[in-house]
C-alpha cells in the first residue's frame, strides 16, 4: 500500500517527509514528483510505510494537519488510472470501422 501526500508546500524534501511519517513507524520509500518541464516538486507525494497498520495510524493522525503552512491530504494511494486506454476500438476520429 501507499500513502498519497497532497497539498505540500513546494519547499518540502524528501527528507522533511520521510521524518514526518517516521514518528507512526518505519519509512520505506518517499517519493515527490517534479514538473517534466520546469522540475518543480509538483505540490504531491507518495509515502511507503512497513506495514498497512502503521500507515493507517498515520493517515489518522496526518489528514487535515497544518505543515508547513498548508492543510495537507493525507490518504490511501489510488492505482494509477491508464490514460492511454480510450476503451474503443479502431481509429480516434470517433467514427465506427467498417
């Protein structure tokens, strides 16, 4: 499982993150993505904590906090959605193949 991160400030590090969610258990893997473009942090991350019971402690205790000046989100991570997958068949133009 893992834990989706919103409404971070852009300053925050991978480090400030991993030490927020030490205090509810063991950290495995923070990850904060960046702007393809600019390189930003995108003002979202992703925690991975040992095991589901320490990340629902701090999914508890970390939803709706005040860090860093900002409400953060804090909840179960989603599967990422295939963007690519339209769900029909043939070509885009949205006309039927015959």
């Amino acid at each position: 499982m893992s834990i989706y991160v919103g409404n971070l400030s852009y300053e925050v590090t991978q480090d400030d993150l991993s030490n927020v969610f030490q205090e509810y258990g063991k950290v495995t893997r923070v990850q904060l993505p960046t702007d393809r473009e600019t390189g930003r942090p995108r003002g979202f991350g992703f925690v991975e904590m040992e095991t589901d019971a320490e990340e629902a402690i701090a999914i508890e205790a970390l939803d709706g906090a005040e860090w860093m000046g900002r409400d953060i989100k804090v909840n179960k991570a989603k599967p990422r959605e295939d963007k690519g997958s339209s769900g029909r068949s043939g070509d885009r133009s949205g006309y039927p193949r015959h």
